[in-house]
C-alpha cells in the first residue's frame, strides 16, 4: 500500500507535499521522527511499515482532500481505499474478535476491492506495458476495421486494462480469507514475521559475510553448522 500510495502521489505530482509532511511526523511509541523522506530510506523494517500505517491516513487525507470534492473522484477513491485497508488492519491486530469485527473485517475489505483499481497504474510493470501495448494496437485495429463506436473501444481499453494490470497475487488472495481463518483458529495475535526476519539476519545475512563470495552456499551452510555446534 505504501508503494501504490507513493507511486500514487508521484502519478498526481504532488509527492513533495507527501515528503515534507513525513519528515514533520513527530515522535511515536514505537516509532522515531524521520529527518528524511519516505523515498530517501532505502530500506524499512516490518515494525516501521506497521507503525507507519497507523498515521498513514492523516498524511494523505490533507493532501488528496482538496482534489476530492467528490466521492466519484480519483483522489476520493484512493484515500477510501488506504482508509479501508488501514482499518482493516488496525480491526485485525485486535487480540479478541467477534461477530461485530469480523463483520467490520468483511465491510472494510469490501470497500477495498471496490476502491483499489484507482491504484491500478501502479501495477503496471515494462513487460506488462508492453503486452497491453501490443494486445490494444490488435483490438484497435480490429475496432476501426468493424466499426466500433468510442463506448466500445473505451469499454474494451478497461477490459484489457483490468486483464492485464491485476491485482491477483497470493497476498491479494490472503486478505479475503482472513475473516474465515479467524473464525476457524481464532485471533492472529500470536503471529508475526518479525522471528523470521530475525533469523534471516543470523543464518543468512551474517552467514554470508562470512563467505568469500565466491560460491558461497557450500561455506553458508558450513558456518551454520559450525555456529550451531558451538551453542
């Protein structure tokens, strides 16, 4: 979401707003002010991403309120969309559930898969750009041939839009099965990412520091067993 939104603002030029106003966050539990824009970080860990999707709201709600007069409007949808996944997220990281947040789960997820082709753009890839290229000088040329009318081509330019730039990935996928999981095994609070990135870090990252650099997986798997043996 934090790349959509930025590509986002990038799109509509008004990103600067987006970076002065992210370096005035001030200090948060959880979180340290940042001298820096968002772009400027090379890197964020998950902790951060979590916290910052907390404020992320009142960042973009100032900057997108003045074009979105209208609820039709792009920058309407998009802070609708960013609205229904952060709260979607701060429903979800409660410790207990029932009936009322899994229906709030449901609503605000709804509204997400409804709002989140305005952030379609930015799934656009070079390849992707080209394939929709070619495929669109075909129908073009087939349209202007049999005599399609402008309702039509701009119905088939989204039906191609929508086909090729979309949002099916696994983590798409995840986010509609949240509510039955939660159901079936109770609330996530248990769970997170943050041991596996931890362990990443000791058996991969320090690993290979080690090595030479020269293939290093045979000397990875060496310091591991011997930094193993050793605890």
């Amino acid at each position: 979401m934090m790349d959509w939104s930025v590509g986002y603002l990038r799109q509509r030029k008004i990103l600067d707003r987006f970076n002065d106003s992210f370096k005035l966050i001030p200090a948060y539990p959880g979180f340290q002010p940042i001298k820096q824009g968002y772009q400027e970080v090379s890197s964020w860990q998950g902790k951060e991403i979590r916290t910052m999707m907390r404020f992320l709201l009142a960042l973009l709600g100032p900057i997108l309120i003045d074009g979105g007069r209208s609820s039709q409007s792009e920058d309407a949808r998009g802070l609708a969309c960013v609205r229904s996944i952060v709260e979607f997220l701060l429903v979800f990281g409660q410790r207990k559930h029932c009936d009322y947040t899994l229906g709030l789960l449901d609503n605000r997820l709804s509204i997400f898969y409804t709002s989140k082709s305005v952030f379609r753009p930015q799934r656009s890839t070079k390849a992707r750009t080209k394939n929709f290229e070619t495929k669109w000088g075909a129908i073009e040329a087939k349209g202007s041939q049999e005599g399609w009318s402008r309702a039509r081509m701009k119905v088939e330019k989204e039906k191609l839009e929508t086909a090729i730039y979309h949002f099916q990935f696994p983590k798409m996928h995840m986010l509609g099965e949240v509510s039955t999981s939660i159901r079936q095994m109770g609330s996530p609070d248990n769970f997170a990412t943050d041991i596996s990135e931890l362990l990443h870090i000791e058996n991969l990252t320090e690993a290979y520091r080690t090595s030479n650099r020269v293939q290093y997986e045979e000397q990875m798997l060496w310091y591991n067993d011997r930094d193993t043996g050793i605890a």
